[in-house]
C-alpha cells in the first residue's frame, strides 16, 4: 500500500446540507466511472451511464462506518462523522481516526448551527480540512457570502479555489483560479469533465479572486510571494502551499457545486487528493501503558509493532464488526492482537473493507489503512497492540452523562431483550450508560441529552421488541461548597480492646476548578504518612455521594495540615471516618450549593417568529447570548438549564409552526439559584422516596 496516496477522511456538514447526496456522488464518479473508461478503453465504444443506473446507485444507503473508494491511483477511506450534536462522542470517535476532512456547507444556508458545532470538533481533533459549499444551484445560494461566513464566524482564513459560472437555476460550472480555465460537468450524470476558456464576462472576476487566492497564498511562502511578484507563479508551486496551509490548519480552501447536480464533486475530489494529508504527515501520538504512560509518536511504518484503534462497533448484515484503524504495523489474518483494555487476546479471524456497498475480504491490512474485523468482543476505542507493547491510544473526549431515567420492561421477554440491547448500546456508545439501581430495583439508562435518551428507547422498541414503561427524565445535578472554612475533627471510640482513635486538622474550600483535590501538609509527624492514604479514601467516598443533595460533588479542596495519633488505637479505617465525620460536620458551614448542568442552545428560524424564540427562551430560566438575522432566518444562541429543556424541541416546534431548526448541547455545570435551591433540593428527596 502506498501511503502516500492514501487518505482517511470524513465529510462534516449541517444536517441537509448534501452529505449524503454528496458522499453519495463520490461513491459513483470512483466506481463506475472508473469502469466506463475501463469499458471504452477495450472495445472503444463509450460507455453508456444513464440517469436510471445512478437512480439505483442513489439507493445506495451509507450504512458502514467507512467506506473506501479510488480516485486515479488514491485510494480514499471515508469515514462516516455522524452529524447530531447528540452523539458527539460516536463523532469525536470518528474523528481520532481521520488524517483530514470536508466540511460541507449550504450555499443558501451557508454556517450555520451545527456548523459551528462540527467547526469545534474538528478543530478540537486538529484534523485540516477544506470546504465544499453545495447546492449552488438553488436559489439564494451565493458562495461568495458563505466563504465571507467562514471567515468572520468560524474564523477561518477561507479562500475561494474557484467561482461559479453562472448563478441558482443557470448554475453551470466552476471557474479553476489555479489553472484559469472554466470547467464544465456535461453528460447525463455530470460524468464528462470538459474544460474552457473562461467566459468573457467572469474574466474580470476570475482575476480579481486569483489575485486574492495569490494574496492569501503568499503569506506562506516567501517563494511564492516573489513568484507572484515577478508573474511567474506555477500550478505546482500554489498547490504546494495550499497543502501546506491545509496541513498545517492554517487554511481553508473553498471548493463549490451542486451535488445533486452533478456539478463539482470530480474537482471536490481533486483537491482531496491534492491538498488533505496523507497518514504520514499527520503525528499521532499514544501512550506507553508499561512505562508511567509516556507519550509516544506512533510511526505508520509497517514493520512496527501494531497498534491499532477501535474506532466504530456496527451491526451489520455481515454480523458484528469492529472498525479499526491502523497507526503502525501490519495485522494478518491469523495473527493473535491483545485489547489493551482487557489484556485479553484476540486471534483476527476475518479481515475485509468496506468498498460502497460491498464487503471486500482482506488478508492483511496495514499501517495507515483503515478496515473491519470480525467478532472480536471489545469496546469502542479500545486499542489492540501485538503482543511486544502495551499502547493505548488518547481516549477521545468523552462527556459525562447528564441526564437519566427508569425503563421497566413489560414482561420477561422484554426483560432478555433490553439486556441485550443495553448490553450492545453501552458499549457501541461510551456516553450511554446502564445500571440497576438496587435499592428500587429499576434498570437506569444515562445520557447526554433527552434526544440521546429518546433514541435508544425507541430502538430497543423497534428492533429489540422490547415493551417498555419509561419513566421521567431526571437531571444529573452536582454540587460543590462556596465558603472556605477551617476544620478540626476527633473520631474517638472506645468499646472494649482496641479502640479507633484518628485527630486530623485542617481547611475545606472551594477548589477554583470542577476538580476535586485532596492533599496534605503535616509536619514534624503529627500525623504518619501511612495514614494519609485513609483520608484520601474517606475524601473521595464522600465526594462521589454528596453530601447535600447526593449527587457527586465536585470543585472541592481539602488540605490536612494538622492531627494527631495514637501509637495502638490510629488505623487507616480510623483516619478515614474522621475525614468523613470531618466532612459531614463542617459541610453546612461550607455553604453547599447545587450545581446544574446548563446547555446552549442554538436555533434557527424564520425572523416573523424570532420573538416567540426570545420568549420561548425566557421563560425557561434561559439567557439569550447572540442574535443574529441572515437574510430571512434568525439565529438564536442562548443558554437554558436542562431541567428545563424537558420538552423544549416539541415546544418549540408549536410555537413555530414547525420552522425552528434546534440544536442542544451541554455546555457546563454552573449553580443554580438560590431560590431555587430549596424546590431542587425537594424534588430530588421527593424522587428518592418515590423510588423506595
Ligand atoms: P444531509 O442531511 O447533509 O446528508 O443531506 P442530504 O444529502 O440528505 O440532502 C438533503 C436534501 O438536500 C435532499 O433533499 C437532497 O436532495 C438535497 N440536496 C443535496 N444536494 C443538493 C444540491 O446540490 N442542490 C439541491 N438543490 N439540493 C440538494
């Protein structure tokens, strides 16, 4: 394999900006078109494609997790970021694995609010990547202003590769601005790429948006910028400093189309080619579990020791498949790996890639490359070494659950069922919990959102036939304490033999950050070292179950600067009541407060309905942060408190007529109210007892 022609990439976008549609097309100009030349190459009679064969190829669901495709002689993995805000960490997953992405945008819509979500995630992960503005055949589609949009909302130095030829209805093709020539998509399905002249009326504005693209270009490269001083710029020399500004993620080229128009995709996958890395040039680190978990540089050589990352579990026609990427060494069929979680073994029975719709069996696959394996038990973002290292990769960003309710399954056959879907669910999903609560009794399902939620239970609906009672969301509070205050505590008992004796002195406060810390600073031995271990453990029991509402607390420091022992009567159990007992006394003084956890929210809408969003907003102990109007659309940014965001979206869509476009995601924890504190405080007691 040539890793130098690989790319592993994904395709980002707002929901219903095209990516499907877009990926879709990809799919076909790789596959068939290859073919047709194929076909003519041997009897000369050109191939046939009408619009009925890529109806079929339309039919095409993009159901496997990456899928992997050539255009020339490079081969390109894409993998699939799901879009909703929802499942961030399947998307977080995702992007671990990719050297490089598309971020796809509306023409008409341009950025927008998932827009922003997608922008964060990819430049959290550093993964480059360039921009497709689609659709430019609809009307009010204007890739000039989407690009401006790039750059004044996402901050990105954005720069037209190209400019449209012709505009909405008439749109017919794009101006090149590195060869200078108009390109053309003819044939039923855009499948002939002609190139012209440009025409006489966009040449004022080709070289007005060259002049730009040199601009912007030269601020890279000194050699460049003396080129384009003296005329005598090459295509080879601009595109090596395209790649260089794209790898480096100083850069946004800005390719344009319409997907469904079979318009674009062909140079889209150009510049995938030319301007994303290759698995070489991006630096992946892990870390070396064998030695204190040092950082090291994995080398995308063959011949090393594997390392590979589970990256998506599916369930698929074919069974269960774990989706892998490899970051050096090469894995056989055969060949025995270990999962770096379990420090269980695993022998590679079957091996394939995913090429569209087809599963392609593989014998080997190696570093940089992306594939499948087969009914291996493991967990998403699990590594898998050989059996020399113990690596393990960065564990992605993972969000704590937010939100929880009950499922009471109906009957036992539900019973066995949601066991295996929550079984299956919880480990695909890192975010998605379950646990039997003991005292009720009740199975618990943990999410980051009520969506998040939502979904899962109606999958176990649907393909698990369970029947389910679900009870009500309920918020996953926190709290922390606001005043520091001194502490001085004795556990003393004396019941016959020996007795417990534990002395410990010292200062509660809040810590400044959502981190608990615990430490010590005795001196001269009023309190052995071998003790402090007890503290530490009666500290952490008692900020994993509150004190005050039961929740975790969290932002908490305590210092021990000061105690005392007794030779016979001090134990490390001793120590670790007197931490607790200490806790308890002196919780109150401390000042609790309850912590919730606080979402943004971003909305568009058409403006006539802007006011019912602001009150919408309101009225749920929210604060509007930004608003802004884009030609009709407004777009809201604000904060609302998940408790009450509970039916927000179906609200939402009444007050709007079905026109608000929402997105949700968690932002902090953040303290409630004080007003409040009490009503909080009841409803969470009224829940425990509900419960018993
Ligand atoms: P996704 O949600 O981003 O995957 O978007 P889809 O590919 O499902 O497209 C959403 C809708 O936009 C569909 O109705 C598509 O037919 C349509 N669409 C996609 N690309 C274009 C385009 O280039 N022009 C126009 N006019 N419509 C498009």
């Amino acid at each position: 394999m040539n890793l130098e022609k690989t790319r592993n990439i994904g395709i980002s976008a707002h929901i219903d900006s095209g990516k499907t549609t877009l990926t879709e097309r990809i799919l076909f100009y790789c596959n068939k078109i290859h073919k047709i030349s194929e076909v003519r190459g041997k009897d000369g009679v050109g191939a046939k494609m009408d619009s009925m064969e890529l109806e079929r190829e339309r039919g095409i669901t993009i159901a496997s997790a990456a899928t992997y495709v050539s255009w020339g002689d490079t081969d390109i993995n894409i993998i699939d970021t799901p879009g909703h805000v929802d499942f961030t960490v399947e998307v977080e997953n995702a992007l671990r694995v990719l050297d490089g992405a598309v971020l796809v945008l509306c023409g008409v819509g341009g950025v927008q609010s998932q827009s922003f979500t997608v922008d964060r995630q990819l430049s959290r992960n550093n993964v480059p990547n360039i921009a497709f503005i689609n659709k430019l055949d609809r009307i009010g589609a204007n890739p000039f202003r989407v690009t401006e949009m790039l750059r004044e909302k996402l901050g990105r130095n954005a720069i037209m590769m190209q400019i449209p030829i012709g505009k909405e209805e008439e749109f017919q093709g794009v101006v090149d601005l590195i060869k200078m020539k108009a390109v053309y998509f003819d044939g039923d399905n855009g499948e002939k790429l002609r190139y012209e002249e440009i025409p006489s009326d966009l040449a004022d504005q080709a070289a007005e948006y060259r002049e730009k693209m040199l601009d912007e270009l030269s601020m890279f490269d000194d050699d460049l910028a003396e080129a384009v001083l003296e005329g005598i710029e090459t295509p080879e020399l601009i595109k090596k400093v395209v790649r260089f500004g794209v790898i480096s993620d100083k850069l946004t080229p800005v390719f344009m189309g319409s997907a469904f128009k079979n318009k674009g995709v062909q140079s889209l996958l150009d510049a995938i080619d030319s301007y994303l890395p290759n698995p070489t040039e991006i630096c992946n680190e892990g870390f070396d579990v064998d030695n204190d978990d040092a950082t090291v540089v994995l080398s995308m050589k063959d011949s090393d020791p594997t390392v590979a990352y589970a990256f998506k579990l599916e369930n698929q026609q074919y069974g269960q498949l774990t989706y892998i990427r490899l970051y050096q060494g090469t894995i056989k069929k055969g060949d025995e790996i270990i999962n770096n979680r379990t420090r269980k073994k695993v022998k590679i029975g079957r091996l394939a890639k995913m090429h569209a719709d087809e599963m392609i069996e593989l014998n080997e696959l190696k570093a940089g490359d992306i594939g499948a394996i087969f009914g291996v038990d493991c967990a998403l973002g699990d590594t898998f070494t050989d059996t020399s290292i113990h690596y393990r990769l960065r564990a992605s960003h993972i969000p704590e659950p937010i939100i929880s309710l009950s499922i009471k399954p109906k009957d036992n056959k539900s019973q066995t069922n949601m066991a295996k879907a929550l079984n299956r669910f919880t480990k695909e999903d890192l975010t998605f919990k379950s646990y039997l609560d003991e005292e009720t009794s009740e199975t618990i399902i943990q999410g980051i959102g009520e969506l998040h939620l939502d979904v899962y239970i109606e999958r176990m609906r649907r393909e698990y036939n369970v029947e389910l009672e679900v009870g009500k969301p309920q918020v996953a509070y926190r709290e922390t304490i606001t005043k520091e205050i001194p502490f001085e505590y004795i556990h003393k008992k004396q019941s016959g033999g020996r007795g417990q004796y534990a002395k410990i002195m010292g200062i509660m406060s809040p810590s400044g950050s959502d981190d608990n810390v615990f430490e010590t600073d005795i001196k001269g031995g009023a309190i052995p070292s071998n003790y402090f271990p007890g503290c530490e453990k009666g500290f952490d029991a008692m900020m994993a179950e509150g004190y005050y509402t039961g929740f975790p607390a969290v932002g908490i420091k305590m210092i021990i600067n000061d105690g005392d022992f007794h030779p016979v009567d001090s134990s490390q159990l001793a120590f670790e009541l007197a931490t607790k007992s200490a806790i308890r006394e002196n919780y109150k003084k401390a000042v609790p407060a309850i912590l919730e956890p606080m979402m943004k929210v971003s909305i568009d809408v058409p403006i006539e309905f802007r006011g019912a969003v602001l009150t919408s907003i309101n009225q749920r102990r929210g604060t509007v942060l930004e608003t802004r109007d884009e030609e009709h659309l407004a777009i809201v940014v604000g904060e609302i408190p998940l408790s009450e965001i509970f039916g927000y979206g179906t609200a939402l869509r009444s007050n709007t007529q079905g026109k608000a476009e929402l997105s949700i995601e968690f932002d902090r924890y953040e303290r409630v109210p004080r007003n409040l504190e009490d009503d909080i405080l009841a409803e969470i007691q009224k829940n425990k007892e509900a419960k018993k």
